[in-house]
C-alpha cells in the first residue's frame, strides 16, 4: 500500500496505479477509454437495432435474437464499467495517492466492480446457452423438446440475471465475510485472482472466475465439437448421394450457418477468458504473475470481446445482408438455368430459361381442374422439351429427378390464348403418396367414364415415364 514518508511516495497502492495516477501506464490509460467508448456505442447500436427488428418482426430466430440483445446488455455494462474506471482516472490524475482510500472505499468503487461482475458472468453465461440452442438445433434437429422456445428464452435469461446480480451483489450484502474490501482491493474496482496475495473473499474470487467460468466454457467448447462433427457427417452423408434439396437438408444448413457465425462470439470469448483462468490457476498454485500482466489481463483481454461481439455478429450480419442483395442482383441476371420463385407452397423451380415469364406459372393440376379440354400435341411437345430441358439442369447439379418426374411437381405458362406456352419443374416433395408411390391420378379424379382429365393425366404420365427412361438430356428437335 503506497504511504507518504516526510512529502515523498514510497510505493505504489497496486498492480495499475502509481503515486499520482489510478492507471499508471498510458498505452492503458488510452486504450480503456477506446474499448470502453467502443463497447458503449457500439451494444447500444445492438440493443437498438435488435429492439427495432423485433417491433417489425423480421427476426426469423426469435430465441438467437432474443439473447444476442441479452448479451448487448451484458457487453453495455462492460463498457460503462470501462469508462467509469477511465473517467476516475482522468478525475484523481496527479493527486491519486491523495484520493485512494477515498475512491477503493467509495460506493461508485463498489458499483462500479458488482457492475463488472454481472457484465462478465452473465455474458459467460449467455454464450454458453447460444452454443447450446445451436448445438441442440443442429445435431438434434428433431428433437424439439430440446429446442429453447421464445418464452423458454425469456425463463433462462432472467435467470441469468438473477444468478449474475446475486453474484455482484453478494460481495457487498456481506461486509463480515468479504471485510468491505472485495472491491476496493485495486484501483479498477476489480477482484480478479491474479495473485498470490489472498485478501478476504479470495476463495470466492476463484470460485466465480475460475471455477464457474471454467465449466461454463468446457460446455460450449463440447457444444462446438459437437456441432463441427455434425456438420462432417452432414457432408460425407452428402457426397454419397445427391444434392441436398430438400427442406429439412436446407434448414439443417442454415442452422449451421448461424452457429458458425455464433462461434466468432464464442471465439473471442474463449480467446479472453481462457488466459484468465489458467493464470488463475496458476496464482492459485503459488506462481506469481509480473505486475504488468495482471494489468493488461483487467483492462484489455477481460473486457476486449464486450468491444468486438457487436462488430462480429450484428455489424457484421447487417453489412453481409447487403452484400447478399448485391449478390442476388447479380446472379439474376448472369444465371441461365436456374431461377427462383415463390408458389402458394414455396417452392423452387429449375428452368432452362433466362428469366420467369409473367404472369406467374400455375400448378399443371390445378390447370387441369380449371379447363376441361384434352391437350394439344403441340402443348404435349411443349411440355415434353421444357421437362426434358430442366431435367438436363437438375442433373448437371446432381439432383436425383425421378421423384421430381410427377404432376404435382409440373407448373406451366399460358400464353394470350389460353395455350401451354411453357413448362417448369418444380424442385419439392410430391403431395400424393400411397404406399410409398406417388399416384398420377388420385382416387376422387377416376370418373365412372373418360375424361379430358384422365386423358390428360395419362399423356403426362407417359411423357415422365419417357425423359425418365432417356440416356441423353438433349433437347428434342
């Protein structure tokens, strides 16, 4: 503890401060106030953008959403932690010796560090139950019993809250155990267990930021490996047979796409933790830590990823989202056999064309409920070249067609006349099933005697069963 002997500073009062200042250092008085700035605008940026989302409902994963805003809040409190440490400084710079007792023992001193108690745990916490949703979603997809619901959500994170305020607070509810020092130990208002020094509360000191911490991240580290083996089963089970097209196969990878943009989150705070705790660990066995590593470790690698999270994930998602409009401008019109579009079913349909005719194509059953009339050879042969054309492209990408060869799976385009102008296939699963095989013609179609649509289901029938049988998808003269 630094004292006065005749009008000369003897000593240091700790690990950060020096006789005149609270941060001695000045690349760590700078860079406590950028990080500090940083994490302050920039989670209020997230709270405001997640807040304004939910209002016009366009978040699609409620629960993600929900508790990156949750982790926002977190990271915000990390940054006014950091200015309120840089703001102190700035106030006792020159006189800090004079100031000391003053500031350790003062109530915003002890604010100030619960503060930083509940922005650390309660961001350990929520990065561990991000990781665990995606892992729930990604390698137990069915099991929906796993699956966090929004009001799930909300049950666990106030939790959280109550569990990280309780940690915050308990230092200060119990002055006999803790002796009104916990906080007050350091300048920054900060009880990490960096040192061989044992102050009252140490015990408690390790048991949050080492032993809480350390198992909160073994669990998201295990919910990684997890997800990453998952997602190599995922891509062997791929290889061996055709594209993945179906809607379960489609929602498995965006799952995957969210929890790989989760795990830069998860990234850094493994990245700032992890050191915490093994140095922990190793002042805890006697090992006594430089001065200066205790210093960087409270200031900079502690709070740093309160700075980065908004900048890695709600940043970062708003610029790929215009990216991907750039992008999806741009393969509208270089693509020349694919193209999308919306049905009543949301489906997607591969085109030998350019570009979607308008009006919008009709489902080729639903047509034949409408108009009674048989088809022309010339729609026949339409709709035999245009089948053939898509098939040709579907092949070329690796999808399996024969279960995409049904009526159900047949959209057509009408010209001014009324005629089959062109025909689409339409990449979903098809609706009618009977043991196992899809039927043409269902069972309240059969009439008692012919019809054009019986006919017409027939010809169709034939026209699949031939591009099925074809060994060339060229194009028919």
């Amino acid at each position: 503890m630094a004292k006065l002997e005749d009008t000369n500073c003897v000593a240091p009062r700790d690990q950060f401060s020096s006789c005149t200042d609270l941060m001695e250092n000045v690349i760590l008085r700078a860079l406590i106030w950028i990080l500090g700035f940083s994490a302050f605008v920039g989670n209020v940026f997230v709270i405001g953008y997640r807040l304004t989302d939910a209002k016009k409902g366009r978040k699609k994963n409620n629960v993600q959403a929900s508790l990156i805003t949750n982790l926002a809040i977190s990271d915000f409190l990390m940054g006014l932690y950091m200015l309120t440490i840089a703001s102190a400084d700035t106030k006792f710079r020159g006189t800090y010796i004079y100031q000391a007792d003053y500031w350790t023992s003062s109530i915003l001193c002890q604010m100030t560090g619960m503060v930083s108690v509940i922005s650390s745990e309660a961001s350990v916490f929520l990065v561990m139950m991000i990781s665990l949703d995606r892992c729930f979603h990604v390698v137990a997809p069915f099991k929906r019993g796993l699956h966090m619901s929004h009001r799930s959500s909300h049950i666990i994170e106030t939790a959280i809250w109550a569990l990280s305020f309780m940690l915050g607070l308990l230092p200060i509810l119990t002055p006999s155990y803790f002796k009104d020092d916990f906080y007050g130990a350091s300048g920054v208002c900060l009880a990490l267990p960096l040192t061989t020094d044992r102050p009252a509360g140490w015990h408690y000191s390790i048991a949050i930021f080492i032993g809480v911490n350390l198992v909160c991240f073994v669990v998201t580290f295990l919910c990684y490996v997890a997800i990453f083996m998952t997602v190599k089963t995922s891509q062997r089970q791929v290889a061996k047979g055709s594209a993945a097209v179906g809607r379960e196969d489609r929602r498995l990878k965006e799952e995957i796409k969210l929890a790989t943009k989760m795990a830069l989150i998860v990234g850094t705070d493994l990245v700032c933790w992890m050191p915490i705790i093994i140095m922990g660990l190793l002042s805890a066995g006697g090992t006594s830590l430089p001065a200066q590593v205790y210093a960087w470790t409270a200031v900079i690698i502690l709070p740093i990823n309160s700075s980065l999270n908004p900048y890695l994930y709600t940043i970062s998602t708003v610029h790929s989202q215009h990216l991907n409009k750039l992008r999806l401008k741009q393969e509208a019109a270089e693509t020349k056999t694919r193209e999308s579009i919306n049905f009543e079913l949301t489906t997607t349909l591969i085109t030998p064309f350019t570009s979607l005719p308008s009006p919008l194509p009709q489902r080729m059953r639903n047509w034949l409920r409408r108009f009674s009339r048989d088809l022309t050879n010339d729609e026949l042969q339409i709709i035999e070249r245009d089948v053939i054309e898509a098939v040709s492209s579907m092949r070329s990408e690796g999808v399996k067609v024969d279960e995409f060869l049904h009526v159900d799976n047949l959209a057509i385009q009408t010209n001014n006349a009324g005629k089959i102008s062109q025909a689409f296939i339409v990449l979903d699963v098809p609706l009618p099933l009977a043991n196992g095989k899809s039927k043409v013609i269902d069972d309240d179609e059969k009439p008692e005697n012919d019809s054009p649509m019986t006919r017409n289901l027939v010809k169709l029938q034939t026209i699949f069963t031939r591009v099925a049988m074809r060994k060339t998808t060229n194009k028919l003269n």
